[in-house]
C-alpha cells in the first residue's frame, strides 16, 4: 500500500476533487502542488489537512489557504 506521502500530485488532485479527503506531511511539496490539491478539495467538498507546514513562508500558505477556501487545514 502506498502512503499518501509517496503519492504523485495528481492522484492526490484526483482524490481530492473527488471529494476525498486526507492527511497528508506536506513538508516537502511544493508550495504551488499544494495550491492544487486545496483547489481540487474546494471543488470536491473535501477537507485536506497539509502537515509539516511550518518550514513553508506565510505568504505561501495565504495562498494555499485562499486557493482552498475553508477545504484546508494547516497543521506543525
């Protein structure tokens, strides 16, 4: 089974516009795949909850959480 960690962006896009929600450790993804990801969640009715955020810049995740809008959750 594969973690949602080792997934490729675009199942994550896929699962997420589906309405799937997950956890996933964001630290190391690209600011602009997780804007993606919360986009896809917005338009599924899906909640995503974006892990190891703190190393990412604050204007980095206005833009995800805006891209989101409510779909998404940061956490440290």
């Amino acid at each position: 089974m594969m973690s949602f960690g080792k997934m490729p962006v675009d199942d994550l896009i896929c699962i997420a516009h589906a309405g799937g929600g997950f956890r996933l450790d964001a630290a190391h993804r690209y600011p602009d795949e997780l804007v993606q990801i919360a986009t896809a969640a917005k338009a599924g009715g899906a909640t995503v909850i974006f892990s190891g955020m703190a190393a990412h810049y604050t204007d980095d995740l206005i833009r995800i959480a805006t891209a989101g809008q409510g779909s998404v959750i940061f956490e440290d």
